[in-house]
C-alpha cells in the first residue's frame, strides 16, 4: 500500500497530538483517501489505559458499530452479483426467520433497521453464532415491520449475518475475508472475531469517565424510562466485555470488529470511487447509488432521534442545520462506532476517511475528536459544504 506523505496527513497529525494533549483521545489512527489514492495516513498516542506501547499503523482496534458497515458491504457485493435482491422477503434466503410474522420484511428493510428486533439477546446467546442465529430467527417484532425504525445495535449481527449464510451458504467473516481483505490487500488488518496470533497488535478500550451529577442530568438517556428500546437494544447493567478475548474472538458483526483505519479507508475508497481502488473492483459503479440509497429518516425508536438510514448504513446532511462526521451530503455513507470510531464514503467528492480511537467518549454519531478530525480534512480539501 503506497503511503502519500502530505501537508494535510502532517495536519491530521499534529491535531491528534493535541488532542492527546488535551486528553480527549488516547491512541488514534486516521487514514483518508481521495480519488482512490491515500491522502491523508497519520497515528499517534498509546494502545492502552494500561499498555504505554505506541500505537502503530497496523494497530488493531476494536470499532464497535463501525463493523456494520464492512458487514452491510459483504452484503452489497453479493447483491451485486444477483445473490441477494434487496427487495426479496428475507425468508426466501432464510426461512426459519418467517416465524412470528416475520415472513414479508425485506431484505432492505431487515438492514436499515425497520425489522422490531432490536432487543438484545443474552450474552451467552450473544456468544454463539447459531445460537444467535436461532434467536433472531425466532424472533418476534417489537411493532409492524416497515412502520417504524428501531437501531439493531447489537443484534443487526445476525440480521446480517443470516442473510449473508442463508443466500451465498458462506459465513460472512468468510465473505469479509475473501472478497473484501484478500483482494484490497489488507489481509490481517480487517477482522469480525480476531484470529489467534494478532493479540500484540490489539488496542485496548478506556472507558469513559463517570460523568458529574450534573453532567448524568443534561444526558438524555437520564430521563429515559427503564422500559425505553434503548435499554432494550443496549442493556443498562451486564454488557459484554469488550476487552475480553473471548468477546474479541466472537463474530458479532455488528460490534466487535477489529480493524486499522488504513483497512477501513480503503474499502471505503473504493466505494467512494465508483467501487474501484487500486485497480480492484467491490461493486459496480450503478450499485454505489443503490447502497447509499436513504430508506428511512424518521425518528428512531432506540436512539430516540432522526438517523437518515440507508441499506446497512448511516447517511450524512444536515440535521436542524448542522451535519455531523459523515459530512454535509446526504449521499455520504458508512458507519460511526460507539466510543467515536467511524469509517464513510463520501462518493459525491471521491473521499473516504476513517478513524480509530480507544478512549472512549461519551457519543452516539462520533461527535467530539472525531469529528474535529473529519472536519479538519473536508476544510482543507475544500469539500465542507
């Protein structure tokens, strides 16, 4: 992979060392692209609250709902291919999901969040792919599928996933492998459940602070009923370990995907350049209109705020006059992570930016560092409005 040291990559990280400084961020990489060549490839800072190693360009870090859209991507590829029809039912791919009045979602909208089956599993369940598998397939709506969207936080990983297997009869870790990491050429920097063998490499989370009393106060989860979708989708108490190894080497592809920001940025270029980097084709270029297609901007049940959503992804534009790290476009597409991570295409300009953090901040769309960075590289490109 060629490496374009520029003014703007020195920019980038001369911002993450002051970022570091002013201790927002911990350890961070970020990796643009523009018209499928790297712009912008800057690191800093440590891998851990507890490991003072410098973080490195091949650093794995884990990226939370990032993975939704590396995963959303395996899916595309293989609709590009006439495996899936985003409009077929999900059953015709996968016909123990028809349970419970389940047999009319559509694969489109099973992936933008319209389904009712945001209510995680347990972590055991969560844990075992066919187990988990089995738990969304016997799934029973939360209300009538197509009239409302409610953010599958975890669970969009065996939404997904289910899709992926029950078309194509492949894995989707498998297909994320092989028709993603294989042929860009980021083999061992891109993974849904980590190999053994890659522990040295790994980034380790810091949890946000405690907030103040009166900073819990202004959090609008704090007037949040017990009962709320948001705790439904995302317990209060019991989470999963992130850290842990077992968590690590689980495929959640919907959380737990480890990856660098080099990886991400290349994927997405080649999304954000008609479906082509480095010679390299994903997807056609008329699938890329059909992928960052909006299917539904209302008022999300779980995250309790409008999200133009589209087929796996999160959108860009602005919302009450402001936009957030995705950008100004509504034709931007990809994904944020809890914590601050995001990776998107930006098609209507040829940009694709990624970044990983490990300190976690207190974000729901990668507000705060992440998007200062993202910011900083559309203004110097001159592509902000």
């Amino acid at each position: 992979m060629t490496t374009t040291v520029s003014a703007l990559s020195e920019k980038v990280r001369a911002l993450l060392l002051d970022q570091i400084q002013r201790g927002t961020q911990l350890g961070t990489q970020v990796c643009a692209y523009r018209n499928g060549e790297m712009i912008v490839d800057a690191w800093a800072g440590e891998i851990g609250p507890e490991d003072s190693r410098p973080v490195q360009a091949d650093t794995l870090f884990p990226s939370f709902s990032t993975t939704k859209g590396v995963a959303a991507t395996a899916l595309h590829i293989l609709a590009d291919r006439g495996v899936i029809d985003y409009a077929a039912p999900v059953s015709e791919y996968w016909p123990e999901f028809a349970a419970n009045g389940k047999e009319r979602i559509t694969v489109a909208q099973a992936m933008s969040h319209q389904a009712g089956l945001h209510a995680a599993p347990p972590n055991e369940v969560a844990l075992d792919w066919d187990r988990a598998i089995d738990f969304i397939a016997s799934g029973t709506p939360a209300y009538e599928p197509g009239t409302s969207t409610g953010y599958h936080a975890i669970t969009y990983a065996w939404v997904v996933g289910g899709i992926v297997q029950g078309a194509s009869g492949r894995h989707i870790k498998d297909v994320i492998q092989e028709e993603i990491a294989g042929p860009l050429g980021i083999q061992g920097e891109m993974y849904v459940g980590i190999p053994d063998g890659v522990e040295d490499r790994l980034a380790w989370l810091q949890s946000p602070p405690e907030p103040t009393p009166e900073q819990a106060a202004m959090n609008p989860m704090a007037n949040l009923p017990d009962d709320h979708d948001f705790f439904k989708a995302m317990p209060r108490t019991g989470a999963l370990d992130w850290n842990s190894m077992e968590v690590r080497k689980a495929c959640i592809p919907s959380a737990n995907g480890h990856f660098t920001a080099r990886a991400l940025a290349r994927m997405y270029a080649a999304l954000a350049n008609g479906g082509e980097v480095g010679g390299v084709r994903l997807v056609s270029p008329e699938r890329i209109a059909q992928m960052s297609r909006v299917q539904v901007d209302t008022p999300d049940r779980v995250i309790f705020m409008p999200i133009r959503k589209s087929i796996g992804f999160f959108n860009g534009g602005k919302t009450m006059g402001m936009h957030g790290a995705t950008g100004p476009r509504e034709t931007a597409f990809g994904h944020p992570g809890a914590g601050g991570s995001i990776a998107f295409a930006d098609p209507d300009v040829n940009l694709s930016i990624a970044v990983t953090i490990n300190k976690m901040q207190g974000t729901l769309q990668a507000e705060g560092p992440t998007f200062e960075i993202c910011e900083l590289i559309r203004k110097e490109l001159g592509v902000n409005a």
